[in-house]
C-alpha cells in the first residue's frame, strides 16, 4: 500500500516512505520508454540490516532510469555527427578526471538514451580489481554535449536532491559490499550489469536527515582532503630539506671544514687535504696498475669552469678517483638458462627501490653459467644506475652479485671516500637524467660518468660529513615514514552502515 500524506501530517517531516511513493509517482509520470510501464518493486533480500525509523529499503532502479552506454566501433568513425563521450579512465571514486576526453559518432536516435546530463550517477561497470568494480562519480555537466560508452552505466535519479545520497551510500563500505556482492568474475573481470546496478539495495532516508548527513559527510571531506593536502606539503618540505641536507654536505657548508677547526685549534694545523688524498690515490693507481698496454693517467677536471671550493678541499674527476666498469646483461635477454643459481642479480629495479644506501637482497639470482656472461662485483662496491628514468641512482652493494648493463661500478674506492661519493652522486641525479645523448632512452655511458666533477674535502672531513648527513637524512626518513601512508587520497567512505547514518 503506497503512502500518502494526510492534511493532519502535512507539517511533520516527509518520511522515507512517503518519499519513495512521491518518487515512484513522479517516475511514473516521467517515463518516456516503450511498452508498457512496469513499476520497479521493492528489494526481495530478507536479511538487509534495519534501519532508523522513518527509514526505508529501496532499489537504485526505484530511485531512477538506468541506461547503458554505446559501444566503440570501427563504423561510429564514419558517422556524420563526432561528439565527446566518457569512458572509464575519466571516472574514478567521487572524481571526474577529463583531460584526455575521446570523440565518436553517434546517430541522432541514440541520443536520448546516450545523452549525459548534470547529476546523472557514472558506475564503472568492468574491472580487472574487485576494489574498483562500481567506482562512481556525479556528472557535473562541463561538457555538453556529451555521451558514455557501455562500461559506464548511467543512473538518473528522479529526484534532483539523491544524485551525493546515493554516491555517498554507494562509497561507504556497507554500499561496497552489496556491489562487490553482485558483481560477477570471468577470466579475472569483474563486471555488473544494468540490471545488477538497478537491484542494489539504498536505504532511503527522510529529506532532513539526508541533507544532515550528507552535509556531515562533506564536511569531513574538506578537512580531510585539507589535512592530507598540508601533509603532502611537509613530504615536498621533506624532499627540499633532503636536497638541502645533500647540497650544504657537498659545498663544505654542513659540518665545520678541516681548515676553519685548525684555525680554532680544535685540529692540528697540518692536515691531509683534498688535494694531497688525490695525489696518493693517484699515486697508489699507478703503482698497483695491472692493466693492459701502457698506464694512462686519468683525465683532470677544468677547474676554471667550476665553483670556488672551501680550504683544503679539491676538485677530480669520478674517473681519478675510482675505476668505472658497467655491468653486462646474459644474452639473449631472459634466457632461463642463465637464471635460477646462487649468484644475485643486480639489476636497476632493486637500487631505485629506497632510498637507503644500501643495497642488501635482490629477488633474482644467476646460475654459473649466468655468471660467465656478466659482471661479478664484490661487496662493498659502489654502484650507479645508468639507464632508463630511473637513471643516476647511487647505491652500495652490501651484496656479491652481477650487475646487468644497465648498472655501473665505480671499483677501488676507499671508505669514507665510497660513502662520501655516494652522497655527492645524489646531488647529481637530476642533472644526469638531463644529459641527452639523442638515445630513445636516457643513457649514461662509462665515458659520461667518468667526467663527472666531484668535491673532494680531506678525509676526516669527510667522515664528519658523511656522519652528519646519516644523522639529519636519519630524522627526515622517521618523519616520511610517518606522512607517507597518510598522503594518499582521500577514502570516500566515511560512513559504515546504515546504523552511522542515522
């Protein structure tokens, strides 16, 4: 029995049910579809939980028209009449993303079924993640004309005040579960259906109550996606301070430098300085060279064309101070019989990982044969990723392994020189990622990498520097730790079942 309002309840608030049948009517009255109209009846699950008074169960389908979307084919590129049309990749969880919006052709007929309009409901119909089946959004009408494209299944409500009551319902995770209830699962496809959409259950509340919590709601978006916004601040913050941290160590701006202590007397007068510990790494190159043909002294920096460096510190050249070898990859690429031994497999994804300093696992291994037709680097060794984005990325290997060819080595280098290096580096990845060699892919060859200009201060500067650097990048991990799982976007379900919104 359908309710009606009686003159004595006319100032008492309009309940759920009395506004389902106002609702029902005004369908009724808007229905311009074919045949017969049939009256979409209530929902047929005996177990859905109860609700507050004045409340009522309904179905989508009693809440509005459902339409499904056109489908993309080759003669649409033919049709007279181009217009733009949604798909899934423009609809996500209470967002609209329209940057890339495609075009196709539509006949005039198809219009009135394919037509969006402001508040209509967009529910993903297909997806490989059950988390992302039903995803939905409110068109907000920014384009006009516009149609969809039969992944996206289109909701019109019949009251213009449902479009947020039922997007919030159905984002809440006792809305979710009812759509991951229906949605079907074929070759790892998750997929709902016109029909499906239309039977999901919404609790229909009175019109006070649903202004009240869907004010709430939004509400609590808004600080929400504010507080997540001035934590996404500090993680850029982080990242500055980090940069900043790298910079001062490597401009001799961080820790006090050798010569200003021996001005205090804190130090002795005489020091070993950067270009003294150069001189001896040269020397000790040459004397332990054991390469073929004649010794080949390593080319110096242009110092004229580089910045002005503390007291007791000195400019060189990656190559004077280290060895520079790059990995090799077995051929051809993914051959099982080079996988599957004892040997790890160092490749570029495992050093982009972190951002520690150290690398020590990796999730691939080479067998001896593997071995033969790679690099094998002891541990200890400093690396240097050399191709691809994620190029100029320093690590140590704390791991004996082979290193494939889109790694570097840089052999021979002395501690706390190595880690020292390894900081500079750091400072140089953006700078690296920018030279062009007219590659399809960036690339850095052995000869770059050897020409890279570092600082060098006195040893036990260094020591001081790379400790400090350790110390402050420390703190700055423990705070990213703690912003990181909080900066990503905001979950658009903040209300549990039907018992919070009441």
């Amino acid at each position: 029995m359908r309710a009606t309002r009686t003159a004595a309840a006319q100032s008492a608030p309009e309940t759920g049910e009395e506004l389902l049948a106002r609702i029902l009517t005004e369908r009724r009255n808007n229905w311009h579809g074919r045949g017969r109209y049939e009256e979409p009846g209530p929902p047929e699950d005996a177990s859905l939980p109860s609700l507050p008074n004045g409340w009522i169960w309904t179905r989508l389908e009693q809440l509005g028209f459902m339409f499904g979307g056109l489908t993309k084919n080759p003669k649409r590129a033919k049709l007279p009449k181009q217009l733009p049309y949604l798909r899934v990749a423009n609809v996500y969880a209470n967002e609209l993303r329209l940057r890339e919006i495609e075009h196709i052709g539509v006949e005039d007929s198809e219009l009135p079924k394919l037509l969006v309009r402001a508040g209509d409901l967009l529910i993903v119909e297909g997806n490989g993640s059950k988390d992302q089946i039903g995803r939905l959004a409110i068109w907000d009408g920014s384009i006009a004309p516009c149609v969809h494209q039969n992944h996206l299944i289109k909701v019109r409500p019949v009251h213009s005040g449902m479009p947020k009551w039922i997007l919030h319902w159905l984002q809440s995770p006792s809305g979710r579960h009812f759509v991951e209830l229906v949605a079907s699962s074929t070759s790892g496809l998750y997929t709902l259906s016109v029909n499906k959409v239309g039977d999901l259950p919404i609790p229909l509340a009175p019109p006070p109550d649903q202004q009240r919590i869907v004010a709430e709601i939004e509400k609590q978006f808004t600080r929400l996606e504010a507080g997540v916004a001035a934590l996404r601040r500090a993680q850029a913050n982080l990242k500055r301070y980090r940069a900043a941290v790298l910079k001062a160590a490597c401009e001799g701006h961080l820790v006090p430098t050798e010569a200003e202590l021996a001005k205090t007397g804190k130090r002795k007068s005489t020091f070993e300085t950067g270009e003294a510990l150069l001189a001896r790494i040269l020397t000790d190159r040459r004397k332990n060279w054991k390469g073929r043909g004649t010794y080949r002294e390593p080319a110096a920096p242009d110092i004229k064309s580089l910045p002005t460096v503390p007291p007791g510190w000195t400019w060189a050249t990656i190559e004077q101070v280290s060895e520079v070898v790059r990995g090799a990859s077995p051929r051809p690429a993914g051959d099982p019989r080079y996988f599957g031994g004892d040997v790890p497999w160092i490749t570029v994804g495992p050093l982009t990982a972190d951002n520690s300093p150290y690398l020590q696992s990796v999730p691939t291994s080479l067998n001896s044969l593997g071995r033969e037709h790679s690099r094998y680097v002891q541990p200890q060794t400093l690396l240097l990723t050399n191709s691809g984005a994620t190029l100029g990325v320093p690590k140590i290997t704390l791991i004996g392994g082979c290193i494939n060819d889109g790694v570097a080595a840089l052999l021979d280098v002395p501690y706390p020189l190595k880690l020292y290096l390894l900081y500079f580096l750091r400072t140089q990845t953006e700078r690296l990622r920018g030279v062009n060699q007219g590659a399809a892919q960036p690339n850095l060859n052995t000869t770059i990498i050897k020409s890279i200009d570092v600082s060098i201060p006195p040893v036990s500067e260094q020591t001081r520097i790379v400790a400090e650097v350790e110390r402050r990048l420390s703190v700055v991990e423990e705070l990213e730790a703690v912003v990181k799982p909080t900066t990503a976007r905001p979950s658009k379900n903040l209300a549990s079942g039907p018992e919070c919104w009441g």
